[in-house]
C-alpha cells in the first residue's frame, strides 16, 4: 500500500542513480512531498516553443522542430581514431539552436540521424551557450515526438497531453524523470486524503485534492491548472490562518490586567502641552489602542505607518497611559543609535514630566530610562533598581532589556519597534518578565500591504498611520546615472554645498564601512546583481570629500565600528548644528529625527532594497524644508537595479513601494530572514496574487474554529495545522 507518507524511493522505480538525487537535492523524501512539487510552467507540445531572448548559462526547456541534420567525420586526436559528430539545428518560435552528438562507431552516428530526421518535433532541454556567434544548446536531453512503439525514446502527442509539466530541478534530473515519477505515484497512491471539510470545500468552489493533483500534473487545458492551483494554494491559506486564528483565540483567553489610565494624570499633562494638534489618524489609532489597554485581555496590536507618521508618538501616549495606571512601560529598539535617539526625543518630549524624582520635576512625572548594552555595570546599576522598585515608569533600551538581571515591579506595555529585526524568543524574553501577559505594541516604518499583513502578522490586530503630521515637505527623489551622466556626480556635490550654504545638512549614505568591510545591504540584493566593483565606503568617502568637493566644510563619519560613545556624540553634535555632513551606513536608517537635514546623498544606491531606500529618505524632509534625495548609481538603464531605483523615484506611497519590494523578493527575505526561518515558508501562495484565496481561506478558517475550536470534525486538517506549529514555518507566522 502507498500513501503519502510512503518514502518517495517506493515510486522511483528505474530512476536509477537518480533517486538519491532527487531525495537530497530536492528535498523530496516521501510521496506525499513528491506530487506537491509542482510544475513551475508547462510547454504545448503541439507547436514550437516561443523564445523571446536567450542567455548564456540558462537552463532551457522547448518544444523544438529539427531542422536539419548531418553527420561529420573527423579524427580524434587523443587516440587517432576515426569518430563522428552529428549536427543538428533545433528551430523554435524564436531563435534557432544547434545541438552536436558525438559518436565512437558508424553504427551509433546513424542512430542519431535516425532518431533525428528534419521534422521530428521533440521537448529539448539543455544549457544554453555561443560558438562562432551562434546559440547552441549543450548537453541536450530530449524526449521526442513519433508514433507510439517507433522507439522506446519516442512518445506520441496522445501521450504527452497538451501540456507538458516543466518541474523546478536538480543537477542530474530531468522534468521527464519527475514526470515519470510523479505519474507513477498518482497512479498508485492507495488515497488522496482530503483536508478540507466537505463543506467548506463546497462553499468556496474548489475542486477535490485528488483531481487537484491530478489536474496539475496532466492538464489537459490551462482551465485545469488554474483550478487546481486555486485549491492548493486555499489548502496552504486556510493552515496558515489556522494557525494564526488559533493563535488570537489563545491569547485572549490568557487576560491582562486593563491599564485604562486616569483623569488628571501624567498624560492629560503631556497633552495639554503638545505644541501641535494630533492628526486624525493619531487621535482614531490612540482609540484603538485605549479601548485595547482597557481591556481584560492583553493588547496585540500592531501600528505600521509612513516614515514620519508620528508612530512613536502614539506610542508614547500609550506608555504614559500605562503609568497612569501604576504600572510600567518598556520601549524595545533594534539599535543603539535608534534606542538613544528615541530617549532624547522622548524626554525632549516630556521636559520636566520625564523627571520624576528629581529636583524641577513635575508633580506627576516619572522617570524615563535607557538601558543600552554598551552601559558599564555601574551605569545600569541606578536604572535598573529604579525599573525593580517601579519609581520608572518607562523604560528605553535593546536587547540588554531581555537579559535575566533585568526586572520590573510591573511591566503593563510592551512596544517593540521595527518588529521585524526582532526573533520570537527575544520579544517572548521581555514579556515574559511581567507577572500577568503585558500589553503588546509593536510598530513598523515599513508599510505592509493587506494580505502581508494577513498572512505575516495575521495574529495582531492592524492600526495604520496615514497621513504626514504638518510640517512635513515633499522630498524629490532623483536617479543619477553615472555610468550615462558621469559629469553629474560633479553637480551632486554643488547641491550639496547649496543646501549647506543655506544653512541646512546633509546625509551621505554609503553602503560599506571600508574597503575591507561588506556591504551593509547587501542582504537585500540579488546575488546576480552583486559587483566586484569596489563600492563606496564610509571611512574612504569622508576623506575623498573633505580633500576634494567637500573640501571646508564641517564632515563626520558614523558606523557601527564607532564606540557606543562616538556614535552618541557624533549624532548630538550633528543634531546640535556642529556638523554639515554625516558620512553615514544605515545606521541612520531608522529613527533618526535631525529637522535641519535636508538632503540625502545614497552612493551605489542599487546595493540597498526598496523598503530600504524608502526609510532611509525618510530622514530627510523632516524640518518643513523641502528634502532633496539623489540615488547614486553605476547601474545600466533597463536594469532590474535601476528599476527599483526609479521606482523609488517615481513615488513616495510607502505602501506602492512595499508592493514592488515583494514582488521582488520573497516574503520571508522581506520581512527579515531571521523572522521567517532559512526560506519563505510559503510554496504554492504568494501574498499579493492570491489575496482573494487568502481572504476567503481567512473567513473560513474563522467560521470553523466558530463551530469546531478544536477542529475535532476535521482531523487531517487539524494535524496538518499542528505540523504548522510545529515546524520552523511557525517562526514565519508568529509575530504576536
């Protein structure tokens, strides 16, 4: 008996040498894992395949028509015999190939001219490359086209269907080793177990699993593959909603102590001071998050928002309402740079409401404290007695807030910036130092589109800044192409000593520290596009322009080699005016509040990603003076590079933005490897095509567990959402 769970060497059958191949190098180990790799395209075996563009190197699979074949004679030099070599031309719709088979004896030459007379049609695979200006295909493997019985080789087109399935592959397979496979195990398998309930299958109007699996892999029409691929890419939504449904419904049942604040205490206080009106999206969100805080269930709330939406300030209301309430409130951030920048700003913020306990401090103060790794013992001893005795009540650091040392006399609010640059286990870490489930915030700059957001983050409630506060200008965002334009460069310094001149800063963003160091953002570029080209680097870049274009003026470098020290001092003195311009890596990507910098310079700005470049701009243009952001760039026109470059250019909708990141990447790399395991653990769905699978698997996910909370009607789905769970895949869904 076959069944899924069967090793997949059961239907390999004479697979040969090549089963180890597609156990280890596909990962393929049982049958089951088998008929779920699925065709990433197909061919029509009834006419020639169309072939835009070739590229040397690629693996290409067609339908081909012979053109014509002959044979040569010629000597071998290493033993001085006699061979042969069969030439052939492979004609497409497209560009023609030419395909050369070598043969020791006559009789194995005629049986190539044979098997490939001018007009046999045949599925081709192969390498592509150039000899003598012309394409070849290298190291062809074919299964051709005849009458059924003309030759073990030969299939007929009754055989092959329409549709012939192109598989991804391994070194060493062939898509008709796959195909041969995969058609065994579907004829064999004792059952297809069905995962969907009847009824839920009924109501969204999918097609069984079995005739799912069959329809992929022997369309007869591209009909077929669509509604197969509906119902596989549902059965992957509705485990993933699941699991995140489940999720919600454990975490509401755990309670929290509400934290409703009082009248008349330390927010009331801040509120009367703020020298601007909230925006509406400020007042609507800071309802959410009130209503939420107030309840007997802790908050899980997720605030996403524009650079410059003025998240951390509806943070900060939150933090101050939990005060209100005798309890504490810890901001977590992913940096140094960015925990210090948010402890000036917030005690900025605050005056003397940040100054509980001390002389000038207001009556309903408290204390706000940082808390940061690079701290000497002595400099953490004062503020971490006053976090244990509960006279702080806010709390600003990195991961030295998740260390065991660290304790709170009543942790009521978590917020946990740029969540995606933090792991499970170390946001689990802080809350798990408070005595009943903390509230939780967490908050991104970088916008996350609907069905992401569903599927990423499906386990948060969702709260979305829109608007820009007042006083925010436009920032215009300008490509310049070195590589057409090499006078340019010249033109960017001249801007640069103008905004200086005006009495403004500026940003220079380099993407290395030195010549010895990589690329800072090099994680978000495709390994094809990287360069051996030297790119520009922090430490060379502020000499070159202080002995050059630059040459006067007030520099100062900042990276992550700089003491925690150096770095504090060289962002104060650029915020106090001291500097003209910051010669930077991304450290400033996040965070980083100067009203003053107008400008931003990003050298080989093809290096960074979309959101990258996004958050970096958003540095600029932060004062009420119009911002200025030039991508520099060596990168061809018609590049994918220079398209996310231009891109960028083109608008600053921060959610357009993030739509075009990821389509370009997969959705675990764009929201942080380390968040989503070694890949995305998403196979069949994508996030932005299938929003509608996703949505509908999202309602039906909830009506189940509405009537069902254990899933007990539904067994296979149910242990197929506790594999979920269990499985790394889980870390790409728990972002609670």
């Amino acid at each position: 008996m076959i069944s899924m769970d069967s090793p997949v060497e059961t239907v390999l059958g004479d697979t040969g040498t090549k089963a180890p191949k597609i156990v280890k190098g596909l990962g393929l180990r049982t049958v089951g894992e088998l008929v779920h790799h699925l065709p990433r395209r197909y061919v029509r075996t009834g006419e020639l395949t169309t072939v835009d563009s070739l590229e040397e190197g690629e693996l290409l699979t067609v339908v081909g028509q012979i053109g014509q074949t002959r044979r040569r004679e010629y000597t071998d030099r290493r033993t001085g015999r006699t061979a042969y070599r069969v030439d052939t031309v492979l004609r497409t719709d497209g560009p023609s190939l030419r395909m050369s088979f070598f043969a020791k004896k006559p009789h194995m030459a005629d049986w190539h001219e044979r098997r490939l007379p001018e007009g046999r049609r045949g599925i081709f695979q192969g390498k592509v490359g150039r000899f003598n200006n012309d394409w070849q295909l290298t190291n062809p493997q074919m299964v051709l086209m005849g009458t059924e019985g003309e030759d073990a080789a030969q299939l007929s087109l009754e055989t092959l269907g329409d549709l012939y399935p192109i598989y991804p592959l391994t070194k060493g397979v062939d898509t008709w080793d796959l195909q041969r496979a995969v058609t065994f195990a579907l004829a064999v398998l004792d059952e297809v177990p069905e995962l969907l309930p009847e009824h839920v299958r009924v109501q969204a109007g999918l097609v069984d699993a079995g005739t799912a699996l069959e329809w992929v892999h022997h369309p007869k029409d591209h009909g077929q593959v669509t509604r197969a691929l509906q119902r596989l890419r549902f059965d992957e939504a509705i485990v993933t909603q699941l699991v995140l449904a489940r999720r919600r419904r454990a975490l509401a049942a755990l309670g929290a102590r509400p934290r409703a604040g009082r009248s008349g205490g330390l927010l009331d206080a801040f509120d009367a001071r703020l020298p601007f009106e909230l925006t509406r999206g400020q007042v609507e969100v800071g309802d959410e998050i009130d209503a939420d805080l107030a309840r007997e269930r802790p908050m899980n709330r997720l605030l996403q928002g524009e650079v410059g939406s003025g998240k951390t300030l509806v943070a900060l209301r939150a933090m101050l309402r939990v005060v209100d309430s005798g309890a504490q409130a810890a901001l977590l951030a992913p940096t140094e740079v960015l925990a210090q920048q948010h402890h000036r700003s917030i005690t900025a913020m605050l005056g003397d409401l940040a100054a509980g306990g001390l002389l000038g401090g207001a009556d309903e103060a408290t204390a706000v404290e940082l808390l940061t790794g690079s701290m000497t013992k002595t400099q953490r001893t004062g503020p971490m007695s006053r976090l244990a005795s509960g006279e702080a009540g806010i709390v600003i650091g990195t991961h030295a807030l998740l260390e065991d040392r660290v304790g709170f006399a009543d942790l009521g609010l978590v917020v946990v910036d740029e969540q995606h640059r933090f792991g499970v286990e170390q946001r689990a870490a802080l809350t798990d130092k408070a005595g009943t489930p903390p509230h939780v915030l967490v908050m991104t700059a970088t916008p996350i589109p609907r069905t992401v957001a569903m599927t990423v983050f499906g386990d948060l409630e969702i709260s979305t800044l829109t608007e820009l506060p007042a006083g925010r200008a436009p920032v215009q965002t300008t490509v310049v192409p070195v590589a057409e334009a090499p006078h340019w460069v010249d033109r960017v310094w001249q801007r640069v000593r103008e905004e200086v001149a005006a009495g403004h800063q500026v940003y220079v963003v380099c993407p290395r520290i030195a010549g010895d160091e990589p690329e800072a953002g090099q994680g978000d570029v495709p390994v094809e596009e990287r360069t051996d080209r030297p790119l520009s680097a922090v430490e060379e870049v502020v000499e070159e322009l202080r002995q050059g274009p630059l040459g006067g003026l007030r520099l100062a470098a900042l990276h992550g080699r700089l003491t925690p020290d150096v770095k504090d001092a060289t962002m104060r003195s650029f915020a106090g005016g001291e500097v003209d311009v910051l010669v930077s890596t991304t450290v400033i990507e996040v965070g980083v509040d100067v009203a003053n910098a107008t400008a931003m310079v990003l050298l080989d700005a093809d290096r960074f990603g979309v959101s990258q470049l996004h958050q970096l701009r958003g540095r600029v243009g932060r004062g009420g003076h119009p911002g200025l952001c030039l991508l520099v760039t060596h990168t061809e026109a018609g590049s994918p590079a220079r398209g996310r470059l231009e891109a960028v250019a083109a608008t600053s909708d921060g959610f357009e933005l993030s739509r075009v990141d990821l389509e370009q990447r997969r959705e675990g790399d764009v929201l942080g490897a380390h968040q989503s395991g070694y890949q995305s653990s998403l196979r069949t769905l994508r996030v932005l095509r299938d929003e509608e699978t996703i949505l509908a698997a999202r309602r039906a996910a909830g009506d189940l567990l509405e009537s069902d909370p254990d899933l007990g009607g539904a067994p296979a789905l149910a242990a197929a959402v506790e594999r979920l769970e269990r499985s790394v895949a889980a870390d790409f869904v728990d972002r609670s």
